[in-house]
C-alpha cells in the first residue's frame, strides 16, 4: 500500500524539480519509464475520483444507509 509520507516525498521530488533535472539524465528508455509512471498515477487519480464521487454521491443521497438498513433488516429475518 501507498503511504501518505512516499506521496508527499514523490510531490515534492516532482515540485523541487529534482524529477525533471533526473529525466533530462536518463536514457530514452529511462525517460520513457518516468513518463510511464505519471501516466498510471494520473489513472489512479482518475480512477479515485471517479470512485469518491461515487461513494459520496451515495452517501449524500442516502443510498448507503438505507441499503445498510436493508441488509440488516433480512438480517434480522434469518
């Protein structure tokens, strides 16, 4: 699992510009690699975002309690 302390180091390794002075060094292939990276961290920025609103949206329309209440009520039937 991810920890929120490697995000921020990668956001500051990103913002200090230490990862475009370490692309610049790298071979094509090596570049192609880093740029590989950013590629599936902005698809799981996608992906999260598209799953929060989700998981939100839900909350806020009720939906999650009242399928709690549901599954707890057939629950109590068995």
């Amino acid at each position: 699992m991810l920890t929120l302390k490697k995000l921020q180091q990668f956001k500051e390794y990103i913002e200090s510009g230490a990862f475009f002075e370490d692309f610049d060094q790298r071979p094509a292939d090596g570049q192609a690699e880093m740029l590989d990276m950013l590629e599936v961290l902005f698809e799981i920025c996608e992906i999260a975002d598209q799953k929060l609103t989700e998981h939100f949206y839900r909350r806020l329309r009720g939906e999650d309690q009242a399928n709690q209440q549901e599954a707890q009520q057939d629950q109590e039937k068995d």
